[in-house]
C-alpha cells in the first residue's frame, strides 16, 4: 500500500482485500499513517480515533477469516463530513457553538456504509456551519488545497474533498446546498455526485434539512474515480421516512444501448458569469470524448438559468438565514442581539451579513419564491425532453488562494457569491449532478466540468460521468488523481 505509484481507488482496494492480496488491518494502517503525516499540514480531519479505526479493521479481518459474504466496500477506509452523525465521533459542523457535541448514532447513510463493509475513519473539517465555499472555522482553522496549500480545498465539503485526494481517505460522503460537494471536488481534482433531493437520505444532518432547505440540500458521495462514487451512491441510496423528500426509488441498471441514444447539451459559459480559458477548454475536451464515444452532442443552452439564480438566493441565502438566525440564538441563549462575536467565525459573519442585505421573507414573498422555482423548473425540464444530459463548467475559477473574494476574469470582475452559479441552479432545480476532472490550470490546478441530468436519473449522469472519467485515465496515469502532497513517500 506505501510503495505503489498511485493512489489505489477504493474498488481496488476492496478487490484487494477480497482476494487476500492485501488484508484490513494493513489497508487501515496505512491510511492512519497517512493522516498522521500529511494531516497537519491539510487540516482535513478534525476528529480520528486510530484504536477504533484498527478496531474495525480487526474484525473486518476476522469476517475474512470466517468466510462471511463481504458488502462492496468490505475493509475500505471511508471518512464522513463533521456535519453529518458518526457514532462516537464529533459532529459538530466548523462552530463553536457546537464545540463537544458528539453523536449518539449513526446517520442512516453511515450505517449503510458500515453494512458494506466500509471502515469509517473519523470526519473532516468544514466552514462554520456550512456557509461557505472555502473551509476554516474558528474550532479548527482552515483546510488546505492538497494541490496548493496556499489555496483552500473549498467548502463546504472541503475537509472531504482534501482527504480523499491526497490519500488520507479512499472515499467519502459530503453534502452540498449550493456547491458544497462540487466546488471541493473540482477544486482538488476528485469526483462527486449531488443527487437527487431523497435520493440518499439526509437525516443525521446537522443543519437539519427541511422548508426550503430541504428542496435544495442534498448528502452525496466523494472519491477519485466515478466507479467508486456509483458504488457508494448505490450503498448510500434508498428511502428512509425521516427525510421529508424521500422516494421509493430503487437503484437501476440501465442498458448501454440506451445510455449511447441520449443526446447530450453542452454549454462554455451561460452569458453572465465568465469562466476561465482552461475552464471552457475543459468543457469542450468533455463534448469532444463524448462525440468520440458515439454521443451526439450539440451546443445548448437552457433558458432560465439567470431566474434559477435569484431563485437559489431566495432559498439559501435569504430562507436560510433566517433559519441560521435563531439557530444561532438557541445556541448562545445568554448573548446580546450582537451575539457571542468571538464564538462566531469571520466566514460566517461575513455570509449572515449577506442575507440581512436582503429583507426576510414574508409569507407571500416565500410563496412567490417557491411557486417561481416550481414554474422555472418546469420550463427547463420541458427543455430537456431535447437534451436530458448537459455538460457544463462547475465553478467560473479553479481553486483560489485563501481569503481571495474577487478575481479577473476575461476582463470581467467576478465576485465571490457568483464565480459558483453554475453549481447553484442545479440545487435550486433538484438536479443531479457529478463532477469529473477533465484538465488543469496554467498554476497545475485541477478543473472540472459537470454532468447534469434529470430528477432521479443519477445513473444515467454516473455513467456518462464514467465515461468521461475512464476517457481521462486512458489518456494519463492514475496518478494525475494524486496531488504533489500525496507523493510522499510512507
């Protein structure tokens, strides 16, 4: 495991253990090593237990032993995001306001993931409570870009995202409301998948999901290759009643005869926000391998996409900051209206005081919100029935350096709340969507582009997310999914 030049995705690490190449405990050993080293100078995880790591990894080793059946991810060293419950461990979402909380059991999705096998290894750093596109928070600092340090690993999955592409973790789960799975993924030059709202159930997510929250936030699957986000979308997947948008919509195996007859929309940038020269570069190679795969794929798109914006912002921002608000109040029930200010992050300010720009909700302006999300994404579904998959940028930038709030971009100034609109209309439509590496910047900075489908549809967007993901490991060494960092040697 310390010798091999690239970092082994978690199927192969599950094909190794099956056949006895390789056993738990070493594979789990390996990756505490790893964390130990190369943690101080990520930040990635906030809270790992080596003695109950090592303790999975025994009896994972012993079920070998007595011949058990083995789940997909049987021995496979997994990490989970502080926001979402881990029994015994801390969940505590980047606030003090949280400081010490530690969960009594386990999300439904991690249960899932222990049933498969998966080692659970601890959880990863986040910004306070989510609310950014850069991780760092007042509990734990910032997590570093494991391609960069002086960049972030985006947020708000960020801590994941650096786990998992340097090696610290075979995989992961994050959560996204507006980017927060997709942004750190293109950042670090991983893979993820923003589902469908339901689809993976959110309970055990701490800020809980429901109103408005709930149509937008979503918990999904991170690793370095698309095969092993299937696998964990598969494991993770399935009704749960406590989540107020779930569905009793089973995982599906759909024929790639099929899958070659969807015509594909591809689209360099929507007209508003400017992308980088690499960033479009990155989404024309992405139409290019599909045609070359046998797809048609044409220039579109989508009317709607500005409305679908503003809509975004109804929801995330001003919707939620009045749910934060209160939230924040239960929690320093003693504080003044300025709160307790030195518990609460400077990201977190900054982002409160972005929704109160804007005033609260009425009644009727939030019917009006949500009636005008309801009728938008009518009208770009109606769209699809021509194009039900679409290739587009994830984010205008790739990874930027901390603290950063605007950047140049072909003569245009893109300011921090919009270089991440590509990622937001899809949480306020309810899409699916994944990220797959697909290039670099002139600084060697991963890019990605996203693969978009419909409602439910996730394994039509993995499976053309596969191909591109397979299209670019033919093209280059599995090590162009290992970081500098991660070439240390062990």
């Amino acid at each position: 495991m310390t010798s091999i030049p690239h970092l082994p995705s978690a199927r192969e690490i599950a094909a190794q253990i099956r056949c006895k190449a390789v056993s738990p405990v070493e594979v789990a050993r390996a990756h505490l090593d790893r964390i130990e080293r190369l943690n101080p100078k990520l930040n990635a995880f906030v809270d790992y237990q080596p003695e109950a790591v090592l303790a999975q990894a025994h009896n994972a080793e012993k079920a070998i032993m007595r011949g058990e059946d083995l789940g997909p991810l049987h021995g496979v060293p997994i990490s989970i995001k502080s926001s979402i419950d881990v029994a015994g461990h801390r969940c505590e979402a980047g606030s003090r306001l949280r400081a010490g909380y530690v969960a009594a059991e386990d999300a439904p999705l991690v249960a899932r993931l222990r049933a498969a096998g998966a080692i659970i290894l601890g959880v990863t750093n986040t910004p306070e409570l989510l609310m950014a596109w850069e991780t760092d928070n007042l509990l734990y600092g910032r997590t570093n870009n494991p391609w960069d340090l002086t960049r972030t690993a985006g947020g708000s999955s960020g801590g994941e995202a650096a786990a998992i592409a340097a090696g610290l973790s075979a995989g992961g789960v994050g959560s996204d409301g507006g980017g927060s799975i997709r942004v750190p993924a293109h950042f670090c030059g991983i893979c993820g998948l923003k589902p469908t709202p339901g689809r993976i159930p959110s309970t055990g997510h701490y800020p809980k999901a429901g109103g408005p929250f709930a149509l937008i936030g979503v918990v999904g699957p991170m690793a370095r290759t698309i095969a092993d986000v299937q696998t964990l979308f598969e494991v993770m997947s399935g009704w749960d009643d406590r989540d107020p948008c779930a569905a009793p919509v089973e995982v599906r195996e759909i024929h790639e005869k099929v899958i070659a007859k969807i015509p594909i929309g591809f689209f360099l940038e929507d007209g508003r926000t400017p992308v980088t020269e690499e960033t479009r570069s990155a989404v024309e190679d992405a139409a290019f391998t599909l045609r070359q795969c046998g797809f048609r794929v044409d220039p579109f798109l989508p009317e709607g996409l500005e409305e679908s914006r503003r809509l975004w912002w109804d929801f995330f921002g001003v919707a939620g900051g009045m749910i934060l608000d209160p939230m924040i109040r239960e929690a320093q029930p003693e504080a003044t209206s300025q709160g307790r200010a030195s518990d609460i992050s400077p990201i977190l300010r900054e982002f409160t005081a972005w929704t109160a720009a804007a005033p609260a909700h009425t009644g009727e302006s939030l019917l009006a919100a949500w009636l005008g999300r309801d009728a938008v994404r009518e009208k770009i579904l109606f769209q699809m029935r021509k194009y039900p998959v679409l290739i587009c940028p994830v984010a205008s930038i790739p990874a930027f350096r901390h603290g950063e709030r605007e950047w140049q971009i072909q003569n245009q100034t893109v300011k921090y709340l919009d270089a991440w609109s590509y990622c937001e209309w899809f949480n306020l439509l309810g899409f699916p969507a994944a990220v797959v590496p697909m290039g670099y910047s002139e600084q060697g900075l991963p890019i990605a582009v996203q693969i978009v489908g419909r409602p439910w549809e996730e394994e039509v967007v993995l499976a053309i997310a596969g191909m591109l993901d397979a299209g670019m490991l033919d093209k280059e060494s599995p090590s162009r999914r290992a970081p500098p960092l991660a070439g240390i040697v062990l």
